[in-house]
C-alpha cells in the first residue's frame, strides 16, 4: 500500500510488504486448493460409499425383489388352497427332508469358510469353500431327484393345485440357487488356482499389499460375504417354501 504525500509536506511514503504466498497444488479432480479427493470434505469425511457399501446394497436390493417374487407366489397358493374344499394335498417326500438338510448343512460351512477366511486361514477357507460348493450341486440333484419320484407317482405340473405349485416354486428357487452356486464355484475355482492346485488354468497374481503369495484377500473376503447373504437367504427361503407347501394348512 503506498500513500500519497500532502501539500507542504515532506514524502512520505510506506510500504507494506505482504508475506509470499504458499498454495498447494491442485490434487488430481480436486478444485478447491487441498490437494485431496474429491471425496473428501471438511474433517476428511469420505462423502462418497465406499465400494463395499454399494456392493451390500444391491445384494440388498436383489435380495428384496426376489423375496418379494416369492411371497407374491406363496399369496397365490394360500388363496387358491381357501377357495378350494378339497385341497389335493401331496405328501412330503423323504428326499425334501434330507435336501433341505443339505442345504441348512452347506449354509454353515459357508459361514466357517468365510470366518477363516477372515482370520487368514487360507487352506480351512478352502477346504470348508469346496464342501459347500460340492454340497450345493448335491441339494439341486436332490431336487431333480425329488421331481423324478413326484412323476414316477403319476404327479405332474397340472395334476393338480399342489403339485402345479411346488414344481413352480421348487424350480423357481433352485433357478435362484443356481445362480448362487454358479458365483461359489467360480471363487472357488479362483481360490484352488491362487493355491497353486492341479486344477489351475492360470495363476491368480495381482499387486496388492493384502495379497500373500498371490492371494488377494480383500477381494475374496468381499466377494465371499455378498455370496454368503445370497445363500444363507436361500437357505431360509427354501425353509419357507416347505412350511407354505407342506406345513401350513
């Protein structure tokens, strides 16, 4: 700032030095001069969901619309099994039983394998990943299984009211689980390659600090825990459909 000297007065003149300005450089998708992501905001508060969030909530999601497929159906049944006086029930095949046992059984090794897989243990997370995947193919030839006995019976898709919707609701859920068991046998075929197995097409290897001799242990906690949701639901959701079927009068 400089100021101007008066009439009759001797020049006077001051400067005011400013102190050099120091300003950050800008970081990459940052305008706001703090050189961090745009994600951040005041405080370092990560405004954005992480990636894992997004993951739960469209597992979450997914999981809504297709219970809501099945209590739509299970709405269905229970009306038409009022209007009708004389419900054509069918008994319940011993096979369901043992199915639905299998299926509850594979539900827990999946809970194991993926709680060794948090605690690093890679080779129980392996073995207890494999028996699930070996005992979710053996629940849907059950289930085939059971549909061969129903027809073998003289029990088909339009015998009657009951055995219409249990072929519809059995098949629809084992449709469900397929998908489910598609994903787990891909995991588990990944994590038998990263393991270095006879079975490997290629070796599993990326650069990430959570990998141990080329085994990414956050990517597989993270697709274990969306798998594990999606079986455990249809672990519970075959139950309910034998109550609905079976069970409920």
């Amino acid at each position: 700032m400089i100021i101007a000297p008066s009439k009759g007065r001797p020049s006077t003149r001051t400067v005011e030095r400013r102190a050099p300005s120091h300003r950050l450089p800008l970081g990459p998708g940052n305008n706001n001069g703090n050189g961090g992501s745009h994600s951040h905001g005041s405080g370092g508060q990560d405004f954005h969901p992480r990636a894992d969030d997004v993951y739960r909530l469209g597992m979450g999601v997914a999981l809504v619309a297709i219970g809501v497929f099945f209590v739509a159906f299970s709405i269905i049944y229970l009306a038409r099994q009022r209007s009708m006086n004389n419900w054509p029930s069918t008994l319940m095949l011993p096979i369901l039983w043992m199915n639905t046992l299998v299926l509850v059984t594979s539900s827990v090794t999946l809970e194991v394998s993926r709680r060794s897989l948090k605690r690093r243990q890679r080779r129980r997370f392996n073995r207890w990943l494999t028996l699930t995947t070996l005992l979710g193919f053996f629940f849907l030839s059950g289930q085939v299984t059971a549909w061969f006995q129903l027809s073998a019976r003289g029990l088909y898709l339009t015998s009657n009211p009951h055995s219409m919707f249990f072929y519809l609701l059995s098949a629809a859920h084992g449709v469900h689980l397929l998908g489910g068991l598609i994903a787990l046998l891909w995991v588990t075929v990944r994590t038998w390659q990263s393991a270095g197995s006879p079975i490997a097409i290629s070796t599993f290897v990326r650069a990430n600090s959570t990998k141990q001799s080329g085994f990414d242990f956050r990517g597989r906690e993270r697709s274990v825990e969306l798998i594990s949701l999606y079986w455990h639901f249809m672990a519970v959701l075959w139950v309910y459909l034998l109550v609905v079927l079976f069970i409920w009068k």
